[in-house]
C-alpha cells in the first residue's frame, strides 16, 4: 500500500473531530473522500500532511510511519497537497508560483522521464503556459486551481492531496480542472480526492471513503454509490 491510514483520531481541543479514521490507497489509486459537511475531510488531509497533529493513530506512506512528522517532511517524504483555498502567489508570475512548488517537495532525479519539471507541467496545462509571465492574481479562478494544482506537482509528489478543487468554479472550468485530475493520475500520481460535486468525484474514483459520525472507514466503489440511493442518502444528501 502506498498510503495506510490506521485509527487515526485527530482533535481541535476539546472537540473529538477525527474518530479512528482507516482509509487506504494503492499505487495510482485515485480514491475519493465524500461526506457532509462538518465531518472532518478536510481535518484526514491535513493530519495526513501534518498541518494539524493527530492525537493518535498511524499514518505509513509506502510502509514507514509519518504521523505526526512537521508538514515539510511529509512533503518531501513524497505527498503534495492543493488546500482548498488554493492559496497560489498572487503577486508572483505564473512561472514564480510554480518554482516555489520545488522547495518543499522531493527533489526529482534529473534522469527520471517522469519527474514533474516546468515543461511537462505546461504540457498538461496549456493555459498556464500562455500565461508564464502574469501575475497569479490576474488567472481565473480556475486557472488558479491549475496554479495550484501544477504547484504541488513541482514538488514531485507520489500522493497529491487535493481538497475541494472544483469549488467555485463555472461548469466548464470544473470539467477542466476535472480532465486535469484524470490526466495526472494517469501520469502516475495517486491521488487522494475530496470533492462535493458528486458527477466529478465518481467519475474520477475507483473507490469511495464515506465519512460520517457512525462509520469513519466505509467503503464503498464507486459504482455502488452511483447506483445506491439509500447509501447516498445516509451518507451524502443534507
Ligand atoms: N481549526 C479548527 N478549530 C476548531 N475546530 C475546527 C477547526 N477546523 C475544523 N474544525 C471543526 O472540525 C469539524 C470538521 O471540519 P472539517 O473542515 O475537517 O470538515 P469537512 O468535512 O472538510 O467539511 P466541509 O465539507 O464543510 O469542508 C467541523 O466541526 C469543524 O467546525
Ligand atoms: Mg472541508
């Protein structure tokens, strides 16, 4: 497994926000993490990431344990992560932004073909190349999910954690931050996805952790939750 999440229980002081979350993902696995509000996605990928500390558990990427680890280790122990609110440089350039995707991440191997360099991201992101040189707070919104997105990729990651990339965005932007997901997994990034827009996050996914007060390790296929109105109903709809 490349990513094994075992127990993990996470708290804002006094509130007991993660409750022995388990969740797994394989090598190019592109699992999503689906649940009403308030039930702590975003808190699993940011004790993941070591932005909050988890107050127990066990968190192994590709068998060593990282829990607990300050957010920089985890970063170049090899998971990138896209916040949701993006948080790119808006008075740095498009081309700055990423750079400063390099810093916290893995250092590529120059003679890797598939290491993530300034060129192969504008491969999958044409629309950041027409705009090298502008100001990150001058893009669209989507396009700074792009910038966001293709920031985190500098760092090389094998896992990218990505919270809410479609939020906020017009139906055409969402397809396109869509494909861009499907494209980098495809490129062999695994990816750990949490995503309210339903359509997107099940064409995307495999398998589905459902996350709710009752059951903080369910799994479901995809499929299953496309075709099961009752799971959706306990799980998904207000
Ligand atoms: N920094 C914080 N301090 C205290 N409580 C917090 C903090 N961040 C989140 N919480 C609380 O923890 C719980 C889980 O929040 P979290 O943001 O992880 O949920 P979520 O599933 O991502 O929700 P949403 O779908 O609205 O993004 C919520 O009750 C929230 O109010
Ligand atoms: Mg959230």
């Amino acid at each position: 497994m490349l990513l094994e999440v075992k127990d993990l229980n996470t708290h804002y002081g006094p509130s007991h926000v993660l409750q022995g979350v388990h969740l797994e993902i394989a090598e190019g696995e592109l699992v999503a993490l689906l649940g009403r509000n308030g039930m702590g996605k975003s808190t699993t990928l940011k004790s993941i990431m070591g932005l909050v500390k988890p107050t127990s558990g066990s968190i192994r990427l590709d068998g060593s344990e990282i829990a607990g680890l300050p957010p920089f280790k985890v970063a170049r122990a090899g998971i990138g992560y896209v916040p949701e609110e993006r948080r790119i440089f808006p008075g740095l350039s498009v081309l700055d932004n990423l750079l400063l995707g390099v810093k916290g991440g893995r250092m590529a191997d120059p003679n890797d073909p598939n290491a993530w360099t300034v060129e192969r991201i504008f491969h999958h992101f044409p629309k950041l190349k027409e705009r090298t040189h502008q100001h990150g707070g001058l893009l669209s919104g989507g396009e700074q999910q792009m910038l966001a997105i293709g920031r985190s990729l500098m760092g090389n990651p094998r896992l990218l954690l990505v919270d809410e990339p479609s939020e906020g965005l017009s139906p055409i932007m969402v397809q396109e931050v869509r494909n861009v997901l499907a494209d980098i997994n495809r490129a062999g990034v695994s990816v750990l996805l949490v995503e309210h827009n339903l359509k997107v996050a099940l064409s995307l996914a495999s398998r589905v952790y459902l996350m709710s007060k009752a059951c903080v390790g369910c799994q479901a296929s995809a499929e299953e939750v496309k075709t099961n109105a009752g799971l959706r109903a306990k799980y998904l709809e207000a």
